[in-house]
C-alpha cells in the first residue's frame, strides 16, 4: 500500500460541507458535460465558502466539479447538435465539441478546419488538395452562398493562425469558428437530411 503524508493537509478537510438534498444549498444548475443537459445537479459537498463544489447529474448520474475560478469539469460541449453526419465528419465534429468543452481552442480550430475538408471530400472534391481548394469547390457547388462568405473566410482564417501562428487562440474565437463551422454543416447535410425525413411519401 502507498503511504501518504497526511500530517499537513493542504486544507482544512473538517470545512468541507454536505448539504442534504431539503436545503436550497443542496442543488446547483449547470449544464452537465457528460449527457449536456441543463439540470439542476445534486451538491454531494462544498468547500471554501460554497465556491468549490462536487456535483451529480441526476438525469445520468455523471459527477462534475466547479472549481473556486468558476470552471466546471468536464465542461459542457460547444456547439449545437447537427443531423444527418455522415459518420467521419460526425467524428470529427464530435471531437471539436469536446476540445471546446476542456478549453483547447487551438485543437479545436485545427479539427473545424479539417470538418471543411472531409465536407468537401464528401461532395465530390478530390483528395490531397489545398484547404483553399476545398472552399472554392464547396463554393462552386452552391453549398457556400455570397452571404455566407465573411463567415467562411473566418473559419479559414482561425484554421491558418491555429496551423502556422504560434499566438494563442482564445475562447470567444473558437467558439466563433466552431459556430461558423456547424451552420456550414447544417447547410451541407441537416437541411437535406431533414427535407428527406419530411418530405411526403413518393405518390401523395
């Protein structure tokens, strides 16, 4: 058995409290990062003034933590949920949700990025071309519209500053890219898998 030093405590653990689930104390709203869903999460104890807090989701059972800054880990996923992926580009986006949810932006613009190439792949382009290439081919088959090019042209941009740029990628500009990214997803699959699922049968 591993022995632990045990004589200083980096803290005081006689101040850590167990609400009981009748105190307005013993609940806590948050988005759970295991199921994403806004729930209002069991506290199974706080510290340091109620600031630090262990939680369960009652919806999965998952536990989360909010540290004294505010952060709850795991987070949440970014991003909405987009239909009718095909199956690598679900992966991929996927991926740039959780990279959202554990606060790394670089990766996830470097995954949004590479979500544009597989769309592009996808509907026809060839692979082994540039990224460009596989904007101006999306463009060409009408998936991206003259309104939708300012955004489009951000997407690329955050892709490059994360792929060649050793500054930083913040919060607000990830978001932004992952946003960007999944509105182009639903352009490219949502809007036609939702137009096949309630289109009227064939004959009516």
């Amino acid at each position: 058995m591993p022995e632990f030093d045990v004589s200083e405590p980096e803290f005081d653990v006689s101040e850590v409290e167990h609400p009981r689930a009748d105190e307005e104390l013993g609940w806590f709203s948050y988005t759970c990062g295991h199921c994403n869903t806004r729930i209002c999460g069991a506290v199974v104890a706080d510290y340091f003034d109620h600031r630090i807090k262990w939680l369960l989701c009652p919806k999965c059972c998952g536990p989360s933590v909010l540290t004294v800054d505010g952060d709850m880990y795991p987070g949440a996923l970014g991003g909405p949920n987009i239909q009718g992926l095909r199956a690598e580009v679900d992966a991929a986006y996927g991926e740039a949700r959780r990279c959202m949810s554990v606060n790394s932006f670089i990766a996830c613009e470097l995954v949004c990025r590479k979500i544009l190439m597989h769309a592009a792949v996808d509907k026809g382009a060839k692979e082994g071309e540039t990224f460009a290439d596989y904007i101006d081919y999306l463009e060409k088959k009408g998936y991206i519209t003259p309104p939708m090019e300012k955004w489009v042209q951000l997407i690329r941009q955050h892709g490059n500053q994360a792929t060649h740029s050793i500054e930083p990628a913040d919060k607000e500009r990830a978001e932004g890219t992952l946003i960007f990214t999944a509105q182009l997803l639903r352009l490219v699959y949502e809007m036609e898998h939702l137009s096949d699922k309630y289109a009227p049968p064939e004959g009516d």
